[in-house]
C-alpha cells in the first residue's frame, strides 16, 4: 500500500538532463538580483516550464568549470519542456534550460526486497518550538547540533546523526528503509526561499547509501517526490547509482 504523503501520479515519470551555461546562468541570475543558485534555478523553471518544472531537481555547479548539470524528475519529457519553454522563456532563459536537454522513461515497476545504491543531496534540520508570548515560534535547526540540546543523549557523529535522519525520512515514506549510509560531502550554506526575503544558513550534505525496496508502488510515488522539506530547492532528489562490486 503507497503512504508517501501528497505525491503525484508516476506512470509516466521522467528524468530530464541539462547542461547549465554557468556564464548565461550568472547572467540570469544578475539581471533578477539572485545570489542563490538553488532558489535562482526554481525561478528560472518555474518561469519556463509552468507546472511542468522538474521537481525534485538537483543543480550540480562544479567550482570553477565552465558548465553544470541540471537533473529532476517530473512528468513532461525533454520534448514538452522545450515547447513549453519556446512559449513561455526568454532567448537567455531559453538557452539556459534547454541546451543539451534529454529526458528518459524511468521505470514504473519495482520488486520489493530489491536493494538499490544511491545519492542524495538533503539539508537534515529538525523544527524547534520555542515559546513566544502567547504562541509559539518554530526554527529550523542542523538535526547534528540539536543533540546538544539533550545532555542525556549520546553523542554521535555528523555522519551517524544525518543517517539516522535519512533514514527516518525514508522509513516515514513506507516506501524504502535505509541499509547504509555514509557523508559524502558537508557544507554549511546561505538558501534563499524567496526573491528578496533573508537567506539562512544551515546544513547542505550529500549522502551516499544502500536502500532496500519496500513498497515497490509507494517507491515510485518516493522518487517523484523526494526527501526532506526543501524539494522545490535543489534537495531530496534520490539519484539511483549502479551498485559497486
């Protein structure tokens, strides 16, 4: 039985592939005064693709190369997206998300038990509610520094606690559990969630692990959906690796 909460219809599930202009892109992004590529990049989708835009989506930016990579999942392939783009985008925008664009059919059957590597890029925070006057005011806190906020708890690694943190988000889909996990890379960035109000900082991790299929239905609901609370963002977009021998 599928549990994940709110996600869309997956037969015809997608994955699109772009190459990202960081030159045309820091343009873009100039032009409407963003300075979150990750905020910046919803904008520019949301702009182009309508309802179609990819999401979750994952914009990879190495450091210093002259080109990105722009992966999502969503219902349109890479055909739809560009008629929707020629209508909608500007010629700067239109170059941005289109060029080198592809898309593939990901599968719509999985086996339960199947065991599957992946990686994932997710801000692991936990909400905290503070009283204030008569009401209450709820923060998002890195879930590896909220154990200071319990002497009695032992104390774990950043690695152990975003596992167990992952681990919780995929056991609460009903759809996978987490076999393994390990960080892959840790930062601590400035995320924008609207054009003008004030970025925060907090965790930004990339894990890799092993899950095991348990709703193969619920699975594909998973994939479509994502991890975490920051899937409109550039966050919670399972990428599926081939296992290593």
């Amino acid at each position: 039985m599928t549990t994940t909460a709110d996600a869309p219809a997956t037969a015809t599930l997608k994955m699109i592939r772009a190459e990202i202009s960081v030159r045309d892109f820091q343009r873009w992004m100039g032009t409407k005064r963003l300075q979150d590529p990750d905020h910046a990049m919803h904008c520019l989708m949301a702009e182009c693709f309508g309802d179609l835009a990819p999401k979750p989506f994952r914009l990879i930016l190495p450091r210093g190369a002259p080109t990105g990579v722009l992966y999502g999942y969503g219902q349109a392939d890479a055909d739809a997206l560009r008629e929707e783009a020629a209508i909608a985008a500007d010629p700067l925008q239109y170059r941005i998300v289109t060029k080198d664009l592809e898309s593939k059919l990901m599968p719509s059957e999985w086996r339960a038990g199947r065991s599957l590597h992946f990686e994932t890029r997710i801000r692991p925070t936990k909400r905290l509610k503070r009283p204030v006057g008569n009401g209450e005011h709820t923060a998002e806190r890195d879930a590896f520094l909220m154990q200071a906020l319990d002497p009695k708890q032992e104390t774990k690694s950043r690695e152990e606690v975003y596992g167990v943190w992952l681990g919780e988000q995929l056991r609460k889909s009903g759809a996978a559990e987490l076999n393994s996990s390990s960080l892959r890379s840790f930062l601590r960035t400035r995320s924008q969630r609207k054009q003008g109000g004030r970025q925060i900082e907090g965790p930004d991790a990339v894990m890799q692990g092993i899950l095991t299929i348990k709703d193969p239905e619920g699975f594909s609901s998973l994939l479509a959906r994502g991890i975490g609370r920051n899937r409109a963002y550039g966050y919670g977009m399972i990428l599926l690796r081939p296992g290593r021998g």
